[in-house]
C-alpha cells in the first residue's frame, strides 16, 4: 500500500535535504512535486489543495527558515499535516452502551463487509473479551449468509439464522432479542449491499439503524475504488449517522488515496483498515503510524503488536533458550521461524512496516506474493527431510538432496539455495546469542526469500 506515494516523497525529501535553507522558491517546487505525488495517488483534490496550503503556511514560518537542518523540517510538518488529515489518533470501537452494543456495518457490495464482520468479530472477541453474536440481514445474496456462518464457526463466535425468505427489519429485532436474552455483549448486524447506491438500499438500512438504534455505524470501504470510495463514503455519511469508517483491501492498493482522502472528506475516523484476507489480515488504524508508512519511517509499533499477537511466545522462549546454551540453530528452529513469519503476514508484511533505510538495506521492496510462494516452497522442502537430517544439515549430500527435492516437488537448486539461506541464518542467530546486534543486522541480507 502506498509504495508510490513514499516513493515520490522520499525523493521530494531528499532533494530538500540538498539545500542549504528553506527559501520560498525551494519551498514552492518541493510542494509542486508533493502535490502531484497526492495526486498520482488518488487523493481527492480538495483534499490536496487543502493539505498543500497547510504545509506551505508552516514550511514558511520563521521557526522553519531559521532552522540548521531545511529537509527534516519539512518533513516533520508533512508527517504532522498527514497524521492530522487522517485523524491524528487512533478511535477503537464504542462500547458505551447497554449491553448489547450493537455494531451497524453498511457498505456496496464486494467491498469486503462480510469477511470484515468476520475479523471484526474475532478482533472484539480476543482484544476486548466480549461475548459476540453476528447476524445477516443481506436477504438478496443467500451465499452471504453462508459465508458469515462459516466465518462466525471459523473465528469461533455465535451465528444468528436468517433466511432469504426473511424480512431484513425482523431479522435484526429477532437477532437483538435473542442477544439479549442470551446476555451477549456484541451484536454484530451485516447488512444487504448493491453495486452502486440506490434508494430502495438507502431506504432499507435507514429503517435498519431506526430500529435497532446501533452504537456503532461503520461503513466499509474498497480502498483500491479510489475516488469512488471517496464519493461513496460522503453519500453514506449523508443518509446514515457514521461513526466511523474500515478501509479494505488496502495491501492491494499501490496508491492510497482513499486512505488519505476519506477522513477528510466525511469527517469521521477510519477506525481498522483491512490489510489480508484472512480473519487475522484487520489492524487498527493509526494515523500517525500511516503517516510514518507513507514518509518511509515504517511502522515499527505495529510490527511490535503483530508480534506479540501472532508469535508464538513459548516457541520463541524456547529457541532463545537453546541458543544461549550453545546449542546450534538447526532446520526444525529454522522451520518454525518461517511458520511464525508467515502468521505475521510473511516478509512483504513486514517489509511494509519497515523503515524505506531498512528495506532498503534488506533487498528493498519485494513483488506481493513472491515471498510468501517461497516460504511456503521452503517449508515443504523442510518438511520433506528427515528429522536426523533436519537435527544435522551437514548430512544432506548429492544423493539426499534428490530425494528431497523430489519429495516436495522442487529442483535440486532450490534445497541447494535454502541451504544456502539456512546457513546465513545459522550464523546470524550465532552473533544473536553472543549479543551481536549491530552484527546480525548487516548479516540479514539475502537470508530469507526475496531478501538478495
């Protein structure tokens, strides 16, 4: 998300860095090429001309001009406007209500609003600890029922039946009387999408919201849409009381614009952005971290909560331990770091949040999925091995290797290159033992898979 976005910037930035000081003709160029970078990222223009006055304003404060160092100066203002055009603070789900609070979610079809009620579901259960039932009042697409039942058995909260056949209004009172009676914290209502707006959908949800009286209203968005998502968010905030907004599919999006336009434009906060498809892939949002994301800063607290959430800490516990008492990393410790790896949303996830420095450093930015087939090409060679083999890969010789490469349906060149990857690896967990971090570091590149 937003790869070209930061790119334009950071070479914006680095021409400024260049110059001795700020004058007003240096300030001008550098905001010429910040707003063509906003919009080649289909940030909406109203929300450019806006957003480039404001830095402008400040780039040609005194505090500014009489500063030693031009360059970080503006881009301390950028990253200040930018974390104030998308809500400069994180806003979590309200649950100041009557139990149950219930959650409204509205949105076109294919934006992805059942699988986010799915995620949506699984992140109240396990980061709030609340009792959750959802329901489906989307009468018009019978397959998004079953999706949402399968969802509900997959992130392991209650399904409320509804039917096609069913009236949308009946099927939410049902569901909020059933809520109720059952004492459930959270009733979560999926509502009925079209491909575009319409009055007879507009008319349904507003009778939705009247009768159900959500604490929450929370219209999903497709971020790769662009300026329709936009133009859709302000038609929604028109017809129903938003209190906030998820954004969608933004891994896909090499632009962002929606991100950056859509808070400004209906004046409610983007509370989660979608950033996978699987009930996991849902991540509060955080402006100021976006901000750091776009200006290629990364977003090393998100990474820190990700790890905490998705790694194994036992596991990571353990591997520590044996690495102090000096016993040798081997494949079956390598295996389980590319396992934890991949529940973090594999190396182009983390790459994202990376500082551009760092990724740099590390192989740069990597083609989506390319990563990810390679992780899971290494885990099946693994796999294919022995455990004597895995406990002492110095065993694994011509013959072997054929055999290993048969069995997880690679060719010998590659169990040769994750050889090649685990010995990198070995050595750098080897300085990570004896506290060598500065040493692991620069050891990183091109031991993991699109990392050269």
């Amino acid at each position: 998300m937003l790869d070209s976005l930061t790119s334009r910037l950071s070479t914006v930035m680095k021409n400024l860095r260049g110059e001795a000081r700020l004058t007003e003709t240096n300030i001008s160029d550098a905001m010429r090429e910040v707003r063509m970078a906003l919009l080649e990222a289909d940030v909406a223009l109203p929300v450019v001309k806006s957003f480039i006055a404001e830095v402008k304003q400040r780039a040609l404060g005194q505090e500014v001009l009489n500063s030693l160092s031009p360059g970080q100066a503006v881009i301390g203002i950028v990253h200040e406007e930018l974390t104030r055009l998308m809500g400069e603070a994180n806003v979590d789900i309200n649950f100041a209500s009557q139990p149950p609070a219930i959650i409204l979610m509205a949105g076109l079809q294919g934006a992805g609003k059942t699988t986010t009620v799915g995620k949506l579901a699984k992140y109240i259960k396990e980061k709030h600890k609340k009792k959750v039932l959802v329901v489906s009042c989307d009468v018009y697409r019978p397959a998004a029922i079953e999706q949402l039942r399968l969802l509900a058995s997959q992130v392991e909260v209650e399904w409320f039946p509804s039917s096609d056949k069913d009236d949308p209004i009946q099927i939410g009172e049902a569901a909020l009387a059933h809520a109720k009676r059952h004492l459930f914290d959270v009733l979560m209502v999926d509502t009925a999408g079209r491909l575009a707006i319409d009055e007879v959908m507009m008319d349904e949800i507003k009778r939705l919201h009247a009768a159900l009286n959500p604490i929450e209203t929370l219209f999903v968005v497709d971020a790769m849409q662009g300026q329709d998502a936009v133009n859709t968010a302000k038609a929604f905030n028109e017809a129903l009381p938003l209190t906030g907004v998820v954004l969608t599919k933004v891994d896909g999006d090499s632009r962002g614009g929606a991100a950056l336009s859509v808070r400004h434009v209906t004046g409610k906060p983007i509370k989660f952005v979608g950033v996978a498809e699987k009930v996991t892939g849902l991540e509060p949002f955080h402006p100021e971290r976006m901000a750091s994301r776009v200006l290629g800063m990364g977003d090393v607290l998100s990474l820190i909560e990700e790890a905490q959430r998705s790694v194994d800490q036992e596991e990571a516990k353990k591997t520590i331990a044996k690495l102090k008492s000096g016993k040798s990393f081997d494949l079956e410790d390598f295996k389980s770091q590319i396992i934890q790896m991949k529940k973090m949303g594999g190396v182009a996830g983390l790459m994202d949040k990376l500082p551009a420095q760092l990724t740099g450093q590390l192989g740069g930015q990597m083609p989506a999925g390319a990563d990810d087939k390679s992780i899971n090409r290494i885990e099946g060679i693994i796999n294919s091995m022995t455990a004597q083999e895995r406990a002492k890969p110095e065993l694994i010789k011509a013959s072997r290797k054929r055999r290993i490469a048969t069995g997880a349906g690679v060719t010998v060149q590659e169990v040769n290159r994750l050889l090649n990857q685990f010995e990198q690896m070995q050595k750098v967990m080897k300085q990570f033992s004896k506290g060598g971090i500065g040493k692991m570091m620069r050891s990183m590149k091109g031991m993991l898979p699109g990392m050269r």
